[in-house]
C-alpha cells in the first residue's frame, strides 16, 4: 500500500502517470480524436458543431445523461464515445429554438455542464478506497490504499460498535449536493440517498432540517405568510411593468437553457418596456446583462430599506388601508390588541406554542409604532427614506423612487437566497416579502410574493427517490443543517430552545417543544456519512475550528469515531475523512432525472457512457455491500440491482398516469423523452396562508414567543451581546459582523460577502482547470477602497477576519460597492500547511481563496441557520 496525500502530482493521488497522460490527449489534443475515422460497421451520424465552425469527429456512441450540480437546473447532456473514452460532451439538440407554449425547445446547458469531461478525467479524481494513516489528524491528508473488502469490512465493524455504544443516534447524513438530480445516485436531499435507505434499514440516524442554500428563509419568510417558497412563474413576467430582483443573480447562478437566466433573458425580449432594477452590493452580471438600474446596497440592510419604502408610501397615502386591515395583522396600531390574539399560534406544528398562554404582549409593538418610532420603539426615531440611507447607503431619493415602482405595478419581486444568508437574514427575507404583499402585487399577473422565482417546466409521475423507509427510522428528533458541528462536542447542550432541535415525523414534516427546553439529543454524533459533499471542509463555516472539532478525542461525550466519504474526487473535505470510497460519476451507471423550464420537461434515462474507472463502484453496490455485512441485504436491494430499480421507478410513473414510452426498454433505447403543454403560468395567491391568523402577520407572535423562551446563547457557546435578535417585525438591527456591528467594524472595517461565479456550481466544477482560467478566483474590491490601502488589479493580497487568512488576488473594480469585498464562495480549501501542528491555526493562511476560512459559524437566531454573508474584514496587500 502506498500513501496519498493532499498537494502531490497525479502519480501521488492514486492516478497514474500513464493514465493522466492518456486523459490529457482525450481532454487535449483534438487531433487525437477528432481527425480520426470511426469504423464502418458502427459508424453513427457525425457530429458537428456549426456554431463554432468544427469540423465533423468521430465516435463509436452517443449516450444522453444530464448534469447533476446543484444550481438549479438539470440540463441533459449528449456524451460522445470513442475507443471507451468520452471525447465530447454536447447540448440538449432535440427540438427548436422556439420556446413557447407546445413548444419542445431545446434546454442547453451552460459552460460548466460542457466542462464535465474535466471533471470525469480529473487529476483529484479516486482510483482506490483509502484510509486514513494510523495516528494522523483528520485534514493532514495522509492515506493508504485498501481494498474494498477491508473497507466494507472496517467500516461496517464500526458502524456495529457505535450502534452498540451510543445507538443509532449517533449517525449523521452529512447535507451534500454534489450528485443532485438523480435517482439512486442523488446525494439530495439526504433523507432521499441510498445512506439513508441503509441506515433506514438498520435503525435510523440523526437527520437535519432546511440546508444550507435557504437555511433562514426556509423558515421565517412562513412567519410573514405561511410559504417560502411559492412566486409567479418567470414566464408571467412578460406582463410585468417592473421587476425588482433582490440579491438574485440568475446570470451566475442559474444561467443554462433550462433555468432562470435564460427564461429571464427571454422575458427582457419580450416585455422590453419592463423596468427591471437589481438591488444588490456588486453589479451582477444579471444586472449588466438585463437591468435598467443597479442600486447598490450594504450587505444584510435589506430590512431597513423596505421599513423606509414603507414609511414613504404610508406617509404619502399610497398604501390602502383597506387591504391591509384585510389581510394583514400587526401592521395598524389601533387593531393591534386584536392583532396580537389572532397571530398566537395554537399548537405545537408552530413555532413559539405557548402552552401556558403567559407570553403576553405590552404596549404597541406595531409596524406603524415602528416606522413611527412610538409606542414600544419610543425613541427609535421614524424609518424615513432618510433613515434608510444612513443604514443602507441607498440615497433617500432612490429609496422613493423604488417605492413608487411597487404601486405604479404590477410589479414582480423576486429575491435570491443570499440576502437571507446573513446574521439579521430571516428579518429581510420576511421584508421583502412584506413590501411585495402589502402594495398589493401578489396574486396578479405581473406581480409576485417576493420570494425566489418559479420556473415552471411539465412534471412527470416517475418517483423522484426510491422508498428510503423513513417510518423505520428510530431516531424522533432532527437539528439544523448548519449546527451538527454542535453535536460532535457537546450535544447535551442542544434542545429546542438552544439549538432549535425539532421533532420530525415519517413524512419529515417538523414541529416544535410544547414546554421549552424539551426536546434533547440523546447522543453525540460519532459517524458521519458524506456523500457527494464538500460540507465539512468547504461550504460550512470557519473551517479552522471545524479542524479542530473534527480532531476531538473520541470519548463517551464527544468526538468522532469514523467519517466515510464516498465521492468521485479528493475534496477537501474527504481528507478529513476516515475512509474514502471512490464513486462513479453520473455517466459511468444508470440512472433516470427529470427536469424542465416553462412549458418544456423530459425525463431521460442515464445509460453509462464508459465503464467505471479505476476501482470506483456506484452508491448503490456500496451500500449493498455495507448492508449485507450488516445483515440487511434482502430488505436494502428487495433483489433488485440498480437498472431494475430505474425500471421499477418507471413502471410506477406508467401506472401512475404518466405519458411515457409503452416500455422502459423504449425510454432506455431514446435515451430522452420531452414534453410540452400551453399551461396558464402559476400565480399564487395567498388567499389561504399557514400562519395562526390565516393572514399576513407582519407582527409574528410566534417569533416574539420564541425571543421569550430561547437562550440565544445556544448554552452559554454563543456570546451574550446583544447582537443576535428575535424580533416580532421584520426589522433591521445590528447584527454580529454586520454593517451595525460597530465594536468588530473598528478593527475590521470592511464587510465581506461571498457572491456565486459562472465557474463553479458551489464548490462542483472547482477543480476544473478550464473554468479556472477564464475566471480566476479574486476578491473584488472596490477601487477606491484599493487605493487607500495600495492595491492594484492583479496584486496578492491577504484578507483577514476574526477565524482565519486567505491569500488571493484583487479584483479593482467599480462593480462593487465602497465598504464591501467579495471572495466568490465555493473555491476548494488549499491552507499552505497540513502540517499538524499548524493545521486548525487561524495563521494557516489558505491559498485557494475558500471564503469558508473566514466566515463565522455563530448561528442566526431564529432558524440556527448559516449567516455566513455577515463577515467583518480587513485587506492588505500581501
């Protein structure tokens, strides 16, 4: 056996130098496989590309498949085989440029689904099971090879010693979206994987609630109207006059052919007379590529700026009344007595229950009270444009302005998930849900709720997950998906009013204490799975403290006895991994995804392009592995491999009414099948909402019951000051590291965000060396904010917070604004030393540009939620 570390050539990594060779020619040299002449017996049509003007190439076969990232779309593929080797990935070529209703348009992946020959053909990519060298850290990097026996059989011995000493609560599913999409091989939702069926069958595990893309809105835009998650479809925007998109940049996000830069591009042809304006700190690329306007404005402030829209828009009677005392609660003063009884929620399925009916409200803690400054927030001042701008930075003339384009409508609100990614998130996602209601744009055409855009497409019936047993599953309680960090070294100290456990019933619906402090954990987590995830030493938070979390000793109380991560690369987060088991990427097995747009869907079924390579095995066959050593074989597989599995999955589609091809055997032969229809786009409407009052609930009495009965400290691990806020109204405050968080700002001035590229989809495609060199990681900073300190374009510089240092070059530029730097999340963790001594240090400096080094994993209060955008910083040239 020999060892493997983290920074080394390929040879180092378990690839060969004969085989890295050969998959550079295949990634390459052109000429290698495009100038050559298939053989005549299995000659299909060639291929060409005429857009770019190449010439026609060879190949023995053409598999459709789809891009499995998690951005949002899930564009079909058309993969290209020559001689066993993938040598060009094509677009979805099936139908017209014509997209409309009974239109079968063609849904065209974006540059990084094009890119996935790079990422088949990696040099990070895993030959081999490894373990982790006896004696090392977690994160130094430091493997052997094993066989898949000796793994399975480890694994499976300790998985069987764990359950004996701590039960099957000390399981986790780590939340992972690297293979999103599929079948049998998703790795989301974790409740939906082929870990969780297993473990299903053996007891359970430990799940988690909401993720880390909507962790805050998931639950507290429902405070304002029971729904986080239903807008018009983007499809209806041709009937819009205005578009206001809130910290939503579709460009980077969401840019193929099947998803919302697309379809938004296409409402900008369309309705050219809409006034589209983009609020956001950095001029997006949606915003150059769509906008009329970008109004700039200061990270985690978004609640300040709609309370000033409001205030105008009373001030200068522009509001009506009479669909606000309709349909709203806590807005007036004179009703909000009233108010106040109709919001008190009634039972345990909703936060803040308050069985002892002592959590009573004194005084006028209105929305009126608060723009005006009486009442409860006597001496707070009035929330005038003015006020605003000192907060947001956006001029009060501007504030007016946009507030007037909510009642000269109908006006469509949309907003992105960073504005809620914040420390003060759940409060501005609940604000620009309120501005979108209360002038009366929701449930018309043109209009929308103010929550993220809908992108409609035609369903089909075909499961989306093969049946995981959750009824099964022994363990009641779930924790959030940000805080199981929490449950490795001190999990007595979590239950629902620290760290917001909740139950969790069979359909994985939640709900919550009826007495505080109720609902516990019953063991420390000592097994994580991680599949298909860059979590752990990537997309959480402060990664220097989750070194040291991860390298606890392994007691009765705390610490981690064994992480396995299955994956198709050496992640960071796999090398601080016990085990790592090398996957299959979605084009080396079957499998069946669906996806769509507007008035298009498809269902394709996956069949592998290329053999597995290496020793690399599908989730499926790993895990029917593991569970027949651990005597649930019969019950995980019910003697099915995994093509049967999709064939069954299909046959229930056909059963259930779906439109399909008479067989599988049909569907697996076409490879892609689309449908259309003239569907209305959706409007929701909100004529019935889940809140206690059935109403619109600017005061949330579940949220002022909660600021009564929880321990923000989360048990004393939290600082007690001030800072962190549960508040009735969404309203700003200054929140840790936010631009009111005076104290930090002192020596920390700048405050630091981390904005999405067209490079990457989070940290997936990160190792792909042709999406880096078009667009290399760098911290964009405002060139005035440059010249104070010396900064040029393309000069090292050294970024700073409280946790850790990252050391990338500067981005100068005008398309952010003064007082705030970017470092675009998801860039793969690269500290200078593995070191032991130093690894975990906030003086590793990392050289991949992972903002992750920097952030904070101090939750947000009510959700215990990711507010990983509120982060203080200093920069110096390095």
């Amino acid at each position: 056996m020999r060892g493997n570390s983290a920074h080394c050539a390929p040879d180092t990594l378990g690839i060969s130098r004969r085989a890295f060779v050969a998959w550079s020619s295949v990634l390459g040299a052109a000429a290698v496989t495009t100038g050559c002449a298939p053989k005549k017996k299995e000659a299909p049509a060639a291929a060409s590309s005429g857009a770019l003007g190449q010439e026609p190439f060879a190949y023995d076969k053409a598999v459709w498949s789809g891009c499995h990232v998690n951005c949002g779309s899930r564009c079909p593929l058309r993969l290209y085989v020559k001689d066993g080797a993938v040598v060009r990935v094509g677009n979805d070529n099936e139908g017209s440029d014509d997209f409309g209703p009974n239109s079968l348009y063609q849904m065209r992946s974006c540059v990084r689904g094009r890119t996935v020959r790079q990422s088949i053909y990696n040099e990070t990519r895993l030959q081999k099971p490894l373990k982790r060298v006896e004696g090392t850290k977690r994160g130094e990097g430091k493997y052997v090879e094993i066989s898949w026996d000796q793994a399975i059989s480890e694994i499976s011995q300790i998985m069987k010693d764990v359950k004996e000493e701590f039960g099957n609560d000390a399981f986790f599913i780590m939340y992972g979206t690297g293979q999103l999409g599929g079948t049998i091989s998703k790795s989301w939702h974790p409740d939906k994987t082929m870990f969780a069926r297993l473990m299903n069958c053996w007891g359970g595990y430990l799940r988690h609630y909401s993720d880390y893309s909507t962790g805050q809105i998931t639950w507290e835009l429902p405070l304002l109207n029971g729904d986080a998650w239903s807008n018009n479809e983007v499809t209806d925007l041709v009937n819009s006059k205005n578009i206001v998109l809130v910290g939503n940049n579709p460009a980077n996000t969401r840019m193929s052919g099947s998803a919302m830069a697309y379809l938004i591009s296409w409402v900008r042809k369309n309705n050219p007379q809409a006034n589209i304006v983009v609020i956001d700190p950095h001029l997006s690329d949606t915003a150059v590529g769509v906008a009329n306007r970008w109004v700039p404005i200061r990270p985690g402030t978004d609640a300040a700026l709609i309370a000033g829209m409001i205030h105008y828009l009373m001030s200068a009677g522009k509001l009506s009344e009479a669909l606000i005392r309709e349909k709203f609660v806590g807005f007036y003063s004179d009703s909000f007595s009233e108010d106040v009884r109709a919001a008190e929620p009634r039972d345990a399925s909703f936060m803040g229950f308050d069985a002892t009916g002592e959590l009573t409200v004194e005084g006028d803690l209105s929305y009126e009270a608060y723009l005006k400054g009486t009442g409860g927030y006597a001496g707070t001042g009035e929330k005038t444009p003015e006020w605003a701008a000192g907060i947001t930075g956006v001029p009060a003339d501007t504030i007016r302005q946009l507030a007037d384009l909510f009642v000269d409508g109908p006006t469509a609100t949309i907003q992105g998930w960073g504005p809620q990614r914040h420390s003060n998130g759940g409060n501005s996602a609940r604000a620009i849900g309120l501005i979108a209601a209360i002038t009366g744009n929701v449930g018309i055409s043109g209009g929308g709720t103010g929550a993220r855009e809908a992108t409609g497409g035609v369903g089909y019936k075909v499961p989306s997950a093969l049946p995981c047993f959750p009824q099964k599953n022994t363990v009641p309680v779930a924790v959030s998906f940000f805080d199981w960090y929490q449950a490795i070294e001190d999990y007595r100290s979590m239950n629902d009013a620290t760290w917001g456990v909740r139950y969790i019933d069979d359909k994985g619906v939640t709900s919550y204490a009826k007495e505080p402090g109720e609902i516990k954990l019953r063991a420390p987590i000592k097994f994580i799975w991680n599949y298909a995830s860059n979590v752990m030493c990537g997309q959480h938070a402060d990664i220097n403290e989750c070194l040291r979390l991860f390298n606890l000793p392994d007691t009765d109380e705390q610490g981690l006895r064994c992480v396995v991560t299955c994956d198709i690369h050496l992640t960071p987060t796999a090398l601080v991994s016990d085990y790592i088991l090398p996957g299959t990427t979605s084009f080396e097995e079957t499998d069946v995804i669906q996806g769509g747009a507007g008035w298009t869907g498809y269902v394709c079924c996956e069949s592998p392009a290329i053999d597995p390579m290496f020793d690399a095995k599908p989730v499926y066959e790993v895990c029917t592995l593991l569970s027949e050593k651990l005597g649930v074989k019969d019950e995980f597989t019910e003697g099915r491999t995994q093509e049967q599995w999709v064939e069954w999955l299909y046959d229930q589609g056909k059963a259930a009414g779906a439109d399909l091809p008479a067989t599988f055997a049909e569907l697996k032969e076409q490879g892609l099948f689309k449908q259309t229809n003239d569907h209305a786009p959706a409007i929701p409407d909100h004529a019935k909402m889940a809140t206690p009052s059935g109403r619109y609930e600017v005061f949330s009495k579940q949220a002022y019951n909660l600021s009564r009965q929880w321990d923000l400290t989360c048990g004393g691990y939290v600082p007690d000051d001030g800072l962190d806020r549960i508040t009735a109204l969404p309203i700003w405050y200054e929140a840790p590291e936010s631009y009111g968080d005076e104290a930090t700002r002192a020596q920390y001035p700048l405050q630091l965000i981390g904005h999405h590229v067209k490079t990457r989809t989070h940290s997936s495609y990160g190792n792909v060396a042709w999406l880096k060199s078009v667009a290399p990681q760098q911290c964009w900073i405002n060139d005035r904010d440059a010249a104070q300190r010396g900064i040029a374009n393309g000069d090292e510089v050294l970024i700073s917070t409280k946790r850790g240092k990252v050391r990338i070059s500067a981005k100068v530029t005008s398309r952010i604004m003064p007082g705030v730097v970017s470092l675009p999340q998801g860039a793969w963790y690269d500290p200078e030393s593995r070191d032991p001594d130093v690894l975990g240090s906030p003086d590793n400096i990392d050289r991949g540009g992972c903002i992750s080094v920097l952030t904070s994993m101090r939750p947000t209060p009510v959700s215990k939620g990711n507010g990983v955008h509120s982060n203080l910083c200093t920069i110096e040239k390095a």
